[in-house]
C-alpha cells in the first residue's frame, strides 16, 4: 500500500543551526512533492513545491531536495529562529492531482 | 497572496444536528476546492474534491450523504454536516486551487484556518 513516512517525534535543535526534516515514501510515482507549515489549530501554510525531474530548489532560508530513486525528501530550513516552530508537513501529488499527506514532523527551536 | 476563508473557525453542536462549513477564495477563483479532515496528531485526510458546478467527488470511505458538498461559485463551497455525532468531530479543512489566465490549474492549493467542529 501507499505510505508516506515523516519522523513523528518532535526535532528539538538550537537557534541558528540548520534543521532538517525528512519525508519517505513507498508505493509512490508522485509527479511532485510538496512542504507545508501546520500551526497548532490552523491550516497548512505551501512552502516549496519540488517536481520529479528537479533535485533541489531553495526559497531564503529554506532548501528542499527530491531524491526519486531513494523516495526521499529532505527538507531544510537554515539559520533556524524560535519562529520556525511548527508540524511540517511533506504531500505528495501523483496523477490525479490529489495531495497525500504524511503526519508531520514537529520542529522545536530553543532560544 | 491567495487567501481562503473558513467560517466558522470553531462550532459545538449537539448529537443529531447539522452543521454546516463556508469555504471561500477571497481574491481568486477557485475552480476545484477540496476538503480534508484532520484528527489530532493525524495527517490531513482527504474527503471529497468538488468542482465548481458539478457533483463533488468523494474518496472511499466517506459517506457522501452525510458530507453534503455544495460549490455553487467560483468562490464558495459549504460542507455539511448532517445527523452530526461525536465520532464526526474533528478539524475541518478547505483548500482552493486557482485557475490561471489560460483557464490551466496552478499546482499549488491555498488552505483555509480550519474548522474545528465538537459534536456532544
């Protein structure tokens, strides 16, 4: 069955370091992967949008790769800052144009 | 940037009641919004996708008449709720994806804050 995997306990790092976050998948042929931001009782927030054919793409401080032959997503956010607190969320989009998404990683960035 | 809107942000209700969700895109067209619910430590799970003027289309699993999917407009879509119980309640959310000029879907899907619905 599909599954898409996301590291469900909490990353806790430092301000200033760099986070990274990781979503795998399995049973997937996803046309592209996409990030989002969960706030506690809000909706997601898009991010990045990363397509199959691309390895990696940056926004400021934030840096996705896509890696289809690992069916491996890495998400990172550098200089990180007590704001970058969140779930983040990685989805996937395969053919029907539907997002799937994975549960979350929790990131906690102490002062 | 493209902004949707949910009302209510938050409804208790009680055991048999129906309750209904607005969705909006407030500076774009949506042609196709989706909905999702989410319970607590969960992924988003998707519901249905609707299309502005036809029948909204469900995944498997969901119950299409207690979930009513109206999209009339460009810009609005309501889910309802009906014959609520507890096990319904949860975190609702909408998601809009806007046309471009050439009437071609951007990829990206705009989500509303969310409705967070208590059945008693």
């Amino acid at each position: 069955s599909q599954k898409i995997e996301q590291n469900s306990e909490a990353l806790n790092i430092q301000e200033g370091k760099t986070a990274t976050l990781t979503c795998n998948y399995t049973n997937y042929s996803p046309a592209y992967l996409q990030w989002y931001r969960q706030d506690p009782g809000r909706g997601p927030v898009f991010l990045l949008l990363i397509r199959e054919n691309e390895k990696e793409k940056r926004k400021e401080r934030l840096k996705v790769t896509f890696d289809t032959t690992l069916k491996q997503s890495l998400f990172h956010i550098t200089a990180s800052q007590p704001a970058d607190s969140a779930t983040y969320l990685c989805a996937l989009v395969s053919g029907y144009s539907t997002l799937t998404f994975g549960k979350g990683t929790m990131l906690l960035v102490s002062p | 940037g493209a902004v949707v809107s949910q009302h209510p942000s938050r409804v208790i209700c009680k055991s048999g009641t129906s309750v209904k969700i607005e969705c909006r895109s407030l500076d774009f067209q949506a042609t196709t919004m989706f909905w999702y619910r989410q319970f607590p430590k969960q992924s988003l799970m998707l519901m249905a996708t609707s299309n502005e003027g036809s029948k909204a289309t469900y995944e498997q699993g969901v119950e299409k008449d207690k979930f009513l999917i109206n999209h009339a407009s460009l810009t609005l879509s309501t889910l309802t709720v009906t014959s609520a119980h507890p096990e319904d309640s949860s975190f609702y959310i909408c998601s809009a994806r806007a046309t471009d000029s050439t009437g071609g879907l951007y990829n990206e899907q705009f989500f509303g804050p969310g409705t967070r619905l208590t059945v008693l």
